[in-house]
C-alpha cells in the first residue's frame, strides 16, 4: 500500500514502459475470442501473465498518456513469437481456468 502512494507521488511524465505488455494484452483478447476461450478479467490476465514470462519485455521511453502511439513502432521482428506464446497462454488458461463458473 505504501509502495502506491510513493508510486502515485512521484509518477514522472516521461516513463519506461514495455511495448510488449500493451500487445500480449490486446492479443490475448483477440485470441481468447477466436479460440472460444474466456475474456474475463481473470483468464486475460492469466494468459497475459503467461505469455509475457515467455517473451522478451521491449521497453521505450514514452510520454504519460501517448502509450498507444508507441505500439506501431513494435509491429517488429518477435511479433510472431509473441503470437505463439499468446497462443499457447490462452489455451492452458482455458484447460484450467481459474475463475468461478
Ligand atoms: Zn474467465
């Protein structure tokens, strides 16, 4: 609890933050969906978890609040590993999901 509020305090304007994050999150979506997997919060956040332990993180200095502009410049060489790693996440998720049914 403490660490948030040092963290709120001080939130500098320009920042690292990993890339790669940003697309796990927006694959997984994409994959639980066409995989009939789950989209809820807790599947997507287990796959993204996953997956993002598999791949490689990929930071860039970025302006608060501009973080979607930074994903194109990432349209780069690990995206089909991403893809594979996304793919394999979501569907261990949903042999084992952990939310409530
Ligand atoms: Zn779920």
């Amino acid at each position: 609890m403490d660490d948030e509020k040092i963290i709120g305090k001080t939130t500098p304007e320009w920042m690292p933050v990993n890339i790669v994050e940003e697309i796990v999150i927006e694959k997984v979506k994409k994959a639980a969906a066409e995989l009939g997997g789950c989209g809820c919060d807790i599947c997507v956040s287990d796959a993204a978890a996953l997956a993002l332990n598999e791949v490689s993180p990929r930071y860039v200095t970025t302006r608060k609040g501009a973080l979607l502009q930074s994903i194109d410049s990432a349209s780069y060489e690990s995206l089909t590993e991403i893809l594979v790693s996304v793919t394999k996440a979501v569907m261990k998720v949903m042999e084992n999901p952990r939310h409530k049914t």
